[in-house]
C-alpha cells in the first residue's frame, strides 16, 4: 500500500520536472534561434529609466535606454530589462543592440542577451531528486 501511495505522489512530482524541464529548453531554444538570426547594431545611451525593486522599494534601479539606427537609417531606442544602481556615468556611452534585420522592435541591448533558463532546470532536478529519494525510501521500507 504505501508504494503505491509512493508512485502515486512521486508520477506528478516527476511530471512536473518533466514541464520545467520542457519550458526551460523552450526558453533556451527561443533565445539561441535569435542570437542565430541578430545581427549587432551599435547604440548610445540616451537616457536611464528609473525603477524600483521589487524587494526593496527603497532601492531605485536604472536601466538604460539606448538609441540606435537600423539598416534603414531610422532611430529606434530600447529600453534594457536589466538595470543596475549606478548607471549614472553611462550617458554617451556606447552600447551593443541585438535586433532581427528589418524587425526593429524585436531588438533588446546586449546586456540582457542571456535569460535565466537554468531555473526551471534546478527547480526541476529538485523536484526529480525528492520524487526519487521518496519514491526509495518508501520502496525499500516496504
């Protein structure tokens, strides 16, 4: 009795790693198609976007905006997902865009090329070693 009890908790935790597994190739997948198919721009920083964390409201975040032409010679700016506390002397600096040839809004600047997809990855070994470790235990008990 308890082995089934076992396999019938331990079937979703596996299937869950399953999921997570599944969504963090997808993520790696997506990001390595774009990097395949971006070309490099070169940008300026123009401006920082101010934010606050989401753990700390008394901590302000800013995130570069930078301007860039397209193989058009049309100015775009983008706004990068990654922020930091003293961004301050970045203003005029030079700054890489990645962007997919005559699709100026799929561009993103080089800082947030890279996309956490190991999380789902841990997340998802965790979950398959306390599947299995119950799954023994409660085996090798009964």
């Amino acid at each position: 009795m308890d082995a089934i009890i076992a396999i019938i908790v331990a079937v979703p935790i596996f299937l869950a790693t399953a999921l997570l597994w599944g969504i963090a190739l997808y993520l790696w997948g997506e990001r390595r198609l774009f990097l395949l198919r971006a070309t490099r721009v070169q940008g300026t920083v123009v401006g920082l976007r101010e934010s606050a964390t989401p753990r700390n409201e008394h901590l302000t975040l800013y995130h570069p905006i930078v301007q860039f032409q397209d193989e058009l010679g049309r100015r775009h700016k983008v706004t990068a997902k990654r922020g930091g506390a003293a961004w301050d002397d970045m203003l005029n600096t030079p700054m890489d865009v990645l962007l997919i040839p005559g699709k100026p809004d799929t561009a993103i600047v080089e800082l947030d090329k890279r996309r956490k997809v190991w999380v789902p990855m841990l997340v998802g070994l965790v979950l398959c070693g306390f599947g299995s470790a119950l799954l023994y235990a409660v085996l090798q008990g009964g």
